[in-house]
C-alpha cells in the first residue's frame, strides 16, 4: 500500500495557494521527526551520502562537521548552471510549488527553518527566476532546482508581481526584512533532487489540455456543420461495439452540439456516401488522445503527491539512498502526451484544409473574391508549419541518455528535454485549433439563413463578439491572436454548460 495521500490534483493546480500552505503546515511533526533523525545521523559516527560526504561522483569523499553548512551552499551554487530563457512565471510557481509538497511529506530530513522560508516565499509571490535549460532529468531536475533554490542564499533573482522582469533576491529580501538563510545539513540535497521541474511543465499543460480537448471537440463539430458532413459516424451505437471511452465521450460532445441543426437536416439524404477522414474519424482520433492523456494525468498525480528526494528518512532511524528522482516515469508519459496533442493538431489541419476547397457550396478561400484577395489560404500555411514542426518535437527525448558525473550517473531520463517539447507542441497545437476555429466560422457565415446545432450557433456568435466576419484581406496575425485568446479562457465552455450543452 502507498505510503503517500494525494495532497494537489491537476484539477486543482490554480485552487487558493493559502489553502495549499495551510494544509502544508497543518502537519509540522513529520518534517520535525525526519529533521530530528538527520540530527541524529550527524552524531553517530556512520557515513551517509549527501549528509556527511560528497555528491555524485565525490560520493566516496567525508566531509568533517565544520564543513557541514558550506557543503550545502556549494552545492547549490555549483549546480546553478542553466541557460537559455526563463521558466514562464506560472510554471515556476508550481516547481516551488511541488517541491514544497514533496518536502513537507516528511521523508526529506530538511531543516524546518528552510521549508518555512519556501512557504514564505510562496504565499508571498517570491517566485524564483528558473532557466529552461540544463537538466538531464536523473538525479532530479539538479540545475534548474538550484536555481530555484538561490534566493534562499540570496543570490539569483524573483520575478516581479507582472511576471515581466526578474529583480535582484537581495531587494526582494530587504523589502520583506529577510536574511540569507544559512543551510543545515542535508537542506541542499533535498532541495536539489527530485523531478518538480519536468513535473510541473507537465501538470502545467495537463491542466490546460482539459479545456483543449473539449474545445476541439466544439471545433471539429463547427467544421462538420459548416462542411454539411455527416453525423452518422458519432451514433453511439458504433462507439459501444468498440467501447474506448475518449472515443465515446468526443461522440456524445459533438452529437450534444449538434442537437436542433437545421445544416444536418438540410442534407440529410443528399446521397453523400462517406466523408474524409477528418471528419468521419474524429471520434477515434480526438478519443485516442482523451485516453492517452488520461492516462499521463495519472501518472502525474502519482508524481505530484511523490517523494523524489535521496537520500530517504524513515521514521525508524533508516536513512536509505535510492533513485527515486530519476525521471523516466515523466519522461515516458511526457513523449506519450506529445504525440496525443499533435495528433490533435494534425487532424485539425486537415479540416482546416477541407475548408478551403471550395466544396458544398463554400466559396474557395472562404472569400466571394478572390484573386486581389487571398482569402483564408495562409493561415492554413501556419497550421501546416505547426503541425511539421509538431513531428519534429515528437522524437522522444526518453529513448536518449548521456552519462554524467564521471559515470556515477550513466542513464539520464531526458525527461526535462521531454518537457520542454512537450509545453512547445501544446502551444503550437493551441494555435492550430485556433486557426481552424475561425476558419470554420468564417465557413458557417456561408450556411445562413440555415442554423447549426445549438451548441455551434452559441459558439459562432461567441466567436463573432470578438472576431468579425471577413469580407476581405486584412492583417490576419490579429485573428489569430484572437482566436488563441479565446481557446484559454475557456468563457464558451461555460457558456455551453448553462445553456444544457455539457462537454464532457
């Protein structure tokens, strides 16, 4: 039986962070009882990794009790090496989030003066400046735990309230009347291992693609209407003799959509025998990845609720050294999720394709005329770059591996690479569904006086309220801005749900 209650969900990611601290310092008696056998481990004598000796490599090497606190704050400075652009705000938010959670689990042996600080910067808005780059995803997520771990020590930078700009530590320190912390032993070590990094760019995306999937459902039943496809293929009965259940619930959303359509009923016997794929197919294909991400969730959940420190503090006196912070649990979910999210962009493309053709009584191009305009053609070459580069960033990262730390570490997860690609191929599937979702109500502008199921109908005029129909060419990069803005903030979801129009 797991030792570990789930603490945070995905679902409740953005919940009250006060009700997360409160819930993390409801129980101060475990991090006390394994913080009282660290103290203990000091006194006896014995050699324990990372408390009284070297990291990695120099695990072999002592380390003499007064050189106890220096060897902590080594090692968080020794290990801040990342590079490249920052960690978004948010996501940062959630790594210190997650380490706090693990840590307050009580298996860490870290110092309650330290864990108090993490709280404090917390429920403060101290979110620590993270480069994306640096981590091979084993022995945790070292370097960019560092790097959320330097303002302890005062060094590094907090991002501003906006999440604009980084300020130095030691201004955000003076404002609040805070010291540098001095590191106990054990302190750094627990800081710096585990997998909260590619943890919480995973919960981060999982959180989102909740409403992503619902919205390409809504999507692809905009395209459906708008083409006069066919509804056959989202009967239920041809789901339950095949019985996935993402594939029954992206049947039953598009068939609740399209309930009351007047398009349906226009071409009902119009002799049309089948439609493409992607639309036909949509059922199967929107319903794979429902699964696949539903199983990644899982997965996550696990990890999120998880201690992936080394070494382990047992409340019997055990101090265990394990690899619980290497990443290969995230780093296979996370290539799982990558291609489950650009198999939805994939099919989105084609119906934004289908769209153009000029087939059913549309207008080539979604425009009456065309030559001085080039209507709706471009925005698809968007969708097509998207959906390449999608391919691309869909090698998974899991399969590689360089050895570090002269070997003492000879398989690495990748897992941070993983996540990295994954946040990537989530935005650009975003902004492909985007773009279909414009293009389709440009195409149901086409269907008038005839109306769409009720669903369609209250998402079109949504749509309408922010984006207008277009007569002509015009800066399209503005539509598109648009489009993405409305597939976060998930208004027409809600919307649906009080007008009987539940998405599952």
């Amino acid at each position: 039986m797991s030792l570990i209650q789930k603490t945070i969900s995905i679902p409740s990611l953005y919940s009250d962070i006060s009700e997360f601290i409160r819930t993390m310092r409801s129980s101060p008696d475990r991090v006390l009882n394994s913080r009282a056998v660290v103290e203990d481990a000091l006194n006896d004598g014995n050699v324990y990794y990372g408390i009284n000796t070297g990291f990695g490599a120099l695990a072999e090497k002592r380390i003499t009790r007064d050189q106890l606190t220096r060897l902590q704050q080594n090692l968080i400075l020794s290990h801040a090496v990342g590079v490249g652009d920052p960690v978004p705000k948010d996501i940062s938010r959630l790594i210190l989030q997650l380490k706090v959670c693990s840590l307050g689990l009580g298996y860490s042996g870290i110092s309650e003066k330290t864990l108090n600080r993490l709280l404090f910067f917390l429920e403060h808005d101290l979110i620590p400046v993270i480069p994306q780059k640096g981590s091979v995803g084993a022995s945790g997520d070292l370097a960019p735990l560092a790097h959320m771990s330097l303002p302890l020590l005062g060094y590094g930078q907090i991002w501003n309230p906006e999440g604009t700009a980084g300020i130095e530590t030691s201004e955000a320190l003076t404002s609040f009347s805070l010291d540098p912390l001095e590191l106990q032993p054990k302190d750094g070590l627990s800081l710096i291992n585990g997998t909260q990094f590619m943890c919480a760019y995973g919960a981060w995306v999982l959180e989102k693609s909740t409403s992503l999937l619902k919205m390409a459902d809504l999507i692809a039943a905009m395209s459906l209407e708008a083409l006069q496809g066919s509804v056959m293929p989202f009967d239920a009965r041809i789901q339950r003799v095949r019985p996935h259940r993402g594939q029954a619930e992206t049947a039953q959303n598009v068939r609740n959509l399209l309930e009351g359509s007047e398009i349906l009923e226009s071409h009902r016997h119009c002799g049309k025998v089948q439609d493409p794929y992607c639309l036909r197919c949509v059922p199967q294909v929107h319903g794979a990845s429902r699964d696949a991400l539903r199983h990644v969730t899982e997965i996550f959940e696990i990890e999120m609720n998880s201690v992936t420190d080394n070494p382990l503090v047992f409340e019997n006196g055990d101090i265990l050294s394990g690899g619980n912070f290497h990443g290969q649990p995230l780093a296979l979910a996370m290539d799982y999720a990558k291609i489950a999210l650009a198999e939805i962009s994939s099919i989105s493309e084609r119906r934004t394709y289908l769209l153009l053709e000029g087939h059913d009584g549309l207008p080539a191009l979604l425009m009456k005329e065309t030559g001085i305009n080039s209507g709706f053609m471009i925005p698809q070459y968007t969708s097509a770059a998207l959906v390449s580069e999608n391919k691309v960033l869909c090698h998974p990262a899991s399969v590689d591996s360089i050895p570090t730390s002269r070997g003492q570490e000879d398989h690495v997860s990748m897992g941070s690479i993983s996540a990295l690609h994954l946040h990537k191929v989530f935005e650009n599937s975003e902004t492909v569904l985007a773009i279909e979702l414009f293009t389709a109500a440009q195409a149901l502008d086409f269907r008038k006086p005839l109306r769409p199921g009720r669903g369609v109908e209250l998402a079109h005029e949504w749509i309408r309220s922010f984006i207008p129909h277009a007569e002509e060419d015009h800066y399209f990069r503005n539509d598109i801005q648009a489009a993405v803005d409305l597939m976060g903030n998930r208004e027409i979801i809600h919307l649906l749900n009080e007008n009987q129009c539940r998405l599952l």
